[in-house]
C-alpha cells in the first residue's frame, strides 16, 4: 500500500497518509459499522491481497468512550495480527455502552501471497474520532503508526 495517497472504498473505509503514518477511517449506517470498516482499513495497510475467513478469534475491549474504545480495538487487531500471525478479512462488532465485544475472521500470514507492505505498530489518539458526518454516517478513524 502506498501511504503517500488516499485510497478509498467504496464499501466503507479510506487510508489518508499523515507524516510518516496512515490515517484509518471506516463510515457506515450504526458505530459497529464504522469500526468494523476501520479495521478492514487497517488491513488494508498491510495487503491488498485476498483473504479468506478461516479462522475465528474473539476479542474483548472496555473504554469510557467511543474515541478511545476506537483506539483500543483497532490496538486488539494489531495484537492479535502480530501475536498470531493472522490477517483478518472480516469482522463483526458489538458495542455495548463502554464495552465492545468483536469476532475476527482470517487467515495465516502467507508471505508469498500477502507480500505484507508494513506491520501496524499501534493506533494512537492522533486525528482520533468518531461520530457522525455530514451525510449522518457513523465514522471512526486514527492515526496508526506503521
């Protein structure tokens, strides 16, 4: 991925560049959308490849708010990436006042067939928000530090 442009789907999520850092954004109708969207565009940060759902992994986080639940999730995919050596291809989230419940589904890092750009290190509380647009979409988006 080449952070030095924006790139966006049109399915829910964009890649800013910011410094040497990648902004993550994910919109959709309901907050679970828009974080389920910033976690497809923080894979995206890693490969553009096709991946396949063939393994579940279950994550949990708690925050006093959305802004920094955002930041704690998109910092429990990081982990569970690194940790398990997995890219996700899709997610499901639950948000529940300040706890958020999430199913992750992917596969093994396959060097050859992901050809990872980088290794997301971390999101942090950089460009961080959440709420509503403009267009009343949910959207949530940070700074990752790759």
């Amino acid at each position: 991925m080449n952070t030095a442009e924006r790139v966006q789907s049109e399915r829910g999520w964009a890649l800013e560049p910011h410094d040497a850092d990648v902004r993550v954004c994910g919109w959709g109708p309901t907050p679970e959308a828009a974080f389920e969207q910033a976690a497809v565009a923080l894979t995206r940060v890693v490969t553009d490849a096709p991946l396949a759902a063939r393994e579940r992994v279950d994550v949990h986080c708690q925050a006093p708010d959305r802004e920094l639940l955002l930041v704690d999730w998109l910092n429990a995919v990081i982990y569970e990436m690194a940790v398990g050596g997995l890219l996700f291809s899709d997610y499901s989230v639950r948000l529940r006042g300040d706890r958020l419940e999430a199913s992750l589904w992917g596969e093994p890092v396959d060097r050859a067939r992901h050809a990872p750009a980088c290794e997301p290190k971390g999101a942090t509380y950089t460009a961080l928000s959440v709420g509503r647009d403009r267009q009343g979409r949910w959207t949530a988006g940070c700074v990752v530090d790759v």
